[in-house]
C-alpha cells in the first residue's frame, strides 16, 4: 500500500468474530469480489484471539489475503491481534480515553499528562508489532474523538487531524513505519477538509504515511454511492488516499465493485491534455467558502445550486417527485406538447424559430453565438464554454450584461481538475457570472453514472463552486433518475438539502439487529421529513459517537433492545425492537418535527 502501488481496495465482514465459518465465508465472499484486505471486529480479547481460528481456516481454503483486526476501547486486544493478524486498527478517540463528556476543560499540565498515558498504552502494541511485522492503522472518526481533543480543537477538522497526529508522532518517535491514518465522517465536507489538512500537516512534519479513505455511515442504494463517491472521489482527485472502503449498509462485499470503480476512474488521470496553472493563494482549501456569483432569475448569488435535466416525453409518467429547475431540449421535440408549467432550455436557433415570445424558454448560446449573434432573452442567456474557450473574450461579450450564466463543459479526461481550474481563472479575474457545472457520459449502469458523476462534480460543489449541475448520458436514464442523482450530488456535497439524510453504519460483527431491514423499514415511513437527518446504528458502543450530527438516533443497545437519541441525548432507553420504528416516529411527533407525506 502506498507509494506507487495500485488504490487498494477493502471491506468489513458484519458476521459475530466468534462464529469463526460465518466468518470465514464472508472473508471468502469479499475476497472473491475482489478486496485487497478484510477487516474483522475484535471487540474483546475471546475475539481478538478467535482470529487465529479464522486466519487459520482462510489459509486452509487457499485464502492469504491480509487482514485487519478493529478494535476499540481494548489495548489488550490490539495486542492479541496485532500477533495474529497483518494490520491492526486503532481509533484514537477511544483507545486510552473512555469519552464520558465530563471533563471539557484541561489544563496544559493534565493534557500534558494524558499524553504521557498514550505513549504508555501504545509501547507495548508498538513492540508486538515490530516483533510480528504488523502495520497499524490509525483511524480517527469524527463522532468519537476523545474529550481531551473536543476541549482544544472542538469537534472540527483540525480536532480529527491532532486524533491522529497525537498517536502518529508517538509512532514515528518510536521508529514505527508501518502506519496508514483515516480520518472518517459521515459529514462529506468535514472528511474531506480534514484529509486535506491532516497532509498538509504531514508535509509540514516531513510525513508521508499512507491514507485510507472512506466516508462513515453512508447509508446505502444510490445515497450511499454517491456520498462515498463525493467523498472518497474529491480527495483522489486532489491526489490524496492509498487505500479506500466504501461503507455500504448492504451485504459487505457489495461495497467491492464501488469500490474498484471509483479507484479506476483515477487510474489514468496522470495522462490528461495539459490544464492551465491555478494559482492555489486564491482560496483556503480547508474551509468551505462559496464562490461569489451574482443572481441571475433564480441561479447563483444566494440560491441553492440549480438542477438541469434533459426533457424527454416520459416526464408526464415518470414520477418525478423533486423537479429540475429547467429542462434542456434536444432538436427534434415536438415543443407544442410540452407542459407549460416547466422551464426549458432550448439551441438558439430553435428559441429564436419558435418559442423567443415565450417567457419560459431559454436560449442555449455557444461562445461564438454568444459573441455574434445580437437576439438575448431579457432575462436569462445560457452560453457553454469550456477551460479551453477565451475567456477574456468571452467575458467581454459579456461584460455588463447581467443576464448570463455560463455552462460549464469538459472535454480533458481529468475533468475535475480541468473545470476546478476554470473557477480558479474566474476567481483570479474576479468574475461573478453564475456557472453550471456540466458533465457528459455514456455509461449503461445507473450505479456506475452516479458514482463517476459524484466522483466529478461532488468536490467542485465541496470548494464553493458551482452554481447549478447538469448531468446527462447517452444512454436514456429517466429524467427522475438524472434529477435525484443531481440532487443526491448537491446533498453530499452539503450544498443542499432535498431529502432526509440517513446516517446508517455498515454493520459489523457488534451490530444488534438486522441493520438493513430497520434501515428500509425506517426510510419507508420518513423519507419525506426532508428536513431530518437520522441515525440508525447497530451498536451502542460506538453508534452515538459515529452518527455525529443525527438529529434522531435509533441505536441497538442490546440483543432485541433498542435505545432512541434526540440529537446527542438518550430519550428512550431499552425499547423491545418490535415496538422501536413506531416509538422513533413517536419521538419525532412529540417533539413537533413531524410533517405529514
Ligand atoms: S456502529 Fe455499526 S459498524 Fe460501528 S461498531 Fe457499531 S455495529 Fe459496528
């Protein structure tokens, strides 16, 4: 891992560690689909030493992929495993501090102090491991950092980045190499600033450990695609992480085809036409900063980014549920059959010919139209450019005109970084035009287009910029399936808010109930309290903690018992799982956040 080899690919079983053939089967399954490494909860020392039966069985079936023992809360167990099996996750946040929000105030002295503890807990690890060849993975997670790190750095990024670089520096003073660090959330946004900035910490302190990508508690189907896309896909394309796990809650090896696909889109991106230099003074990567834009209708300035579909006649019996702002329609549709109640999009040529007296159709300008052609609509223009356009031409044309918005195209195989640097451009000459970000496939799988487009588009919306998405492919997707993953896009990216958000762990061997069933059961009867984000987690050892900014937590306490969390706070405790999804929709009523479907 690391360096020059290939983005290795990983997952999690979700099988008790004590039932050694569940165990088994399921590391063959995700070894099959095609993981580099599996990993396996070791809870306590009964399971940390049950690996050994596992590894031992994996190896008789012809099996010597490595795995990864995960541990929390027990050094004792990371020293059993860290015997038996090739790396051993450690979580910071949890493994000398037990987090009892009790002491939010250290002195420099009792910081001091607690340090010193860290060291003395993870001596001995340090030793087993140089003694058995085994690597650590430290692996922060934002919903669990430890008080001493909440008391100085808040529940931030940087609060994640000092997690890891406390035990980090410990390692290295100690002479231990063979590190990987993660720094997880299930907020986008808040995982990818904090991967950014941790590398740039180890830069400024000469280190170079590889990283391990993955976006905590994504739920599952489309959502959780394209939220691990946006984010494991933004810091890949910045040229950062080693190793990633899409966290699924689904079957553990349907995370591998995800998984390999978003390494893939990478793969080849060292090869791209040149693209122009940006100059990187010019925006702080580590904050979120929309990029300013002046409004033109209902695009840029203070609006949430806009959603641009193409038309086809299956809109009348698609059910569309969150409509595009505008469709754009191809040459050759009968625009008398159109809904009136929509906005279109439509070529020059076609407006001018037939809908220029109608107030809502738009024309679509090339550069040169744009530049040439003297018929505007008097209130919105829409003109494609690209990174290759001029620019300075263009935006001559343009200047003072306050009716334009320019859509933005790419024709460089890394597009990303070809349409970030058009932004830069815009932002070095101080240019506020509204941009829609534009991407074209051709992809025959709904999966593959969300993840390729969430892996292009999520980070430009993550940097600020972006005013608008408009996402097509040539083989005909619905229009409902285009718009959602727009908005799925824009949701992950935390520029807007169209659905209720699930926070849903992968599950694994400490889950208390069958996570993917509840999760459906729960999204059937509050998917339309879009306002909400909910928890639904499988253990109440570290469920809490991991989903982070939940405003409702539904978390398994104990074999069939369910406890519920208003936000951080225990409200329900120990409710039999029967009775659980109607008592959460309870809590939701009583506590006035309840809107009828
Ligand atoms: S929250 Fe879910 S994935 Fe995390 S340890 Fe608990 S059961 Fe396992």
């Amino acid at each position: 891992m690391g360096s020059n080899y290939p983005i290795r690919i990983q997952s999690m079983v979700n099988t008790p560690t004590m039932d050694t053939m569940a165990t088994v089967n399921q590391c063959i399954r995700i070894i099959n689909a095609g993981a580099d490494y599996v990993r396996i909860t070791a809870p306590g020392i009964l399971e940390a030493e049950n690996l050994a039966n596992i590894k031992s069985e994996l190896n008789k079936q012809g099996y010597k992929t490595p795995l990864i023992a995960d541990i929390h809360f027990n050094p004792k167990a990371a020293e059993v495993a860290a015997a038996i099996v090739e790396k051993v996750r450690i979580n910071p946040g949890n493994y000398t501090d037990k987090k009892r929000f009790e002491q939010l105030d250290f002195t420099d002295l009792e910081y001091n102090l607690e340090i010193e503890k860290i060291n003395e807990k993870l001596l001995p690890l340090l030793k087993i491991c140089k003694e058995h060849g085994t690597a650590i993975r430290i692996g922060v997670n934002h919903g669990s950092l430890s008080d001493r790190i909440i008391s100085r750095y808040g529940d931030t990024p940087m609060g994640m980045v000092e997690s890891a670089m406390e035990f980090i520096r410990i390692c290295n003073k100690e002479n231990f190499q063979s590190l990987v660090v993660s720094l997880k959330a299930s907020n986008v946004r808040i995982m990818v600033q904090a991967n950014r900035l941790l590398v740039n910490k180890m830069i400024a302190e000469n280190l170079t450990y590889p990283i391990h990508l993955g976006v905590t508690e994504a739920g599952d189907g489309e959502d959780g695609r394209i939220k691990s896309a946006t984010g494991i896909g933004s810091l890949l394309a910045d040229g950062i992480g080693d190793t990633i796990r899409v966290s699924l809650t689904e079957d553990p090896e349907a995370e591998i085809p995800v998984a390999k696909q978003l390494a893939s889109i990478f793969s080849g991106r060292k090869e791209s036409q040149a693209i122009p230099f940006i100059n990187t003074d010019l925006k702080n990567p580590f904050e979120y900063q929309k990029r300013e834009s002046v409004e033109v209708k209902n695009i840029g300035g203070r609006n949430v980014p806009v959603v641009i579909a193409d038309y086809d006649f299956s809109v009348s019996s698609d059910k569309l549920t969150s409509m595009p702002e505008y469709f754009y329609l191809n040459s050759g549709l009968d625009y008398t059959k159109l809904p009136e109640n929509f906005d279109y999009i439509l070529n020059l040529h076609d407006w001018w010919k037939y809908a220029k007296d109608k107030s809502n159709f738009y024309p679509f300008y090339t550069d040169a139209e744009f530049r040439f052609y003297g018929a505007k609509h008097a209130d919105l223009n829409f003109v494609v450019v690209s990174n290759q356009d001029d620019i300075e031409k263009l935006i001559d044309a343009i200047d003072g005109k306050a009716n334009v918005v320019l859509i933005l195209e790419t024709f460089n195989s890394n597009g990303f970084a070809d349409q970030r640097s058009f932004f830069y451009q815009l932002l070095e000459r101080k240019i506020n035009i509204p941009v829609i970000i534009n991407r074209n496939y051709a992809d025959e799988n709904l999966s593959e287009f969300q993840i390729k487009s969430a892996s292009d588009s999520g980070g430009l919306f993550i940097d600020g910029f972006g005013d608008g998405i408009w996402i097509r492919n040539a083989m005909p997707f619905k229009p409902s399936e285009i718009t959602s993953t727009s908005l799925g896009i824009l949701q992950a990216s935390r520029v807007r808010v169209s659905k209720t958000e699930y926070i849903s762990c992968p599950s694994c061997g400490r889950t208390l109930f069958d996570l993917q069933t509840v999760t459906s059961q729960i999204k059937q009867r509050t998917s339309h309290l879009k306002h909400l984000k909910i928890g639904i987690m499988g253990c109440i050892v570290n469920g809490p903690g991991e989903m982070a900014d939940a405003d409702y937590g539904y978390v398994g306490a104990a074999a069939g018992k369910i406890t519920l969390y208003k936000g951080k706070q225990v409200i329900k405790k120990n409710i039999p799982s029967e009775q659980a999804v109607d008592e959460l929709l309870g809590l939701i009523k009583e506590n006035g956040d309840w809107k009828d479907a």
